[in-house]
C-alpha cells in the first residue's frame, strides 16, 4: 500500500479553529484542517508555512505538535502531523479551498470531516484551551 506524509495546520483564532473544505480530488467537499504533503528536505514546520502560504496567501507560525495521525483509506495509508498555529500576518485567502469558516469546539460537528480528521476532532472538542506553544 502506498504510504503519503502531510502535514495539517490547526490555525487558532482566539478560542476558534480555522477549517477548509476541499475544491478538488476524491474528496472534493469534505473538510480538513489545511496543510499538504511534505517534500524532500523539509522538516515539517517549513512545510506546513510554505503549504500555507500557497494556499492561502498566509504567513503562519507553527507551534506544537498536537497529534500524528495514522489512518489507512482504501487505496493508500496516511500519515498526518498535526501543528496548532497562528497567523503571523495575511488574511486566509481561499486559493485551492471552496470554504472555511472559523469554529467554536463545540461547532466542529456542524461540518463533514474527513475520515481521517475524525480522532483528532474528539481530541480538540476535549480539550479547554488551545495551548499553541
């Protein structure tokens, strides 16, 4: 089975999370946190600000790692860092996504996530605050 790496950006606004809903691809619609497939030399951290940048026109800055998620669709296993991270300067513009909205914990049902995003929803609805560093 094919293996992909991303990395995903849980950007924090004061107590809300920033998602996106995917333009294009088998999972056109569905909901993820942004971020995208790491390439060779990149650690992580320097992914996620370049993915971001692409496609969002936004500089961010990546603080802790709040999960890696390992999660297996149908025709490939996915391995996913999950970094919460804040806006550094930039306005979050929709390049490659078709919406985003900002959610409370408790809204972050009121969307459809991604299979694999599902855990790491259950993790963020628990916990109090969003401690980035």
């Amino acid at each position: 089975m094919k293996s992909i790496e991303v990395v995903a950006a849980i950007i924090i606004g004061g107590e809300k999370i920033f998602a996106t809903q995917r333009g294009y691809g088998e999972f056109k619609d569905g909901w993820e946190f942004p971020g995208g497939k790491i390439e060779q030399g990149e650690t992580p951290g320097q992914a996620l600000v370049r993915e971001i940048k692409e496609e969002l026109d936004t500089e961010i800055e990546v603080g802790k790692l709040v999960e890696t998620v390992e999660y297996d669709y149908p025709e490939f296993h996915l391995t996913m860092h999950c970094f919460f991270c804040r806006i550094r300067s930039g306005n979050l513009t929709l390049r490659e996504h078709e919406a985003a909205k900002w959610l409370l914990p408790e809204e972050l049902d009121s969307v459809d996530w991604l299979p694999a995003d599902l855990g790491l929803i259950e993790k963020l609805k628990s916990l109090k605050t969003f401690s980035i560093f």
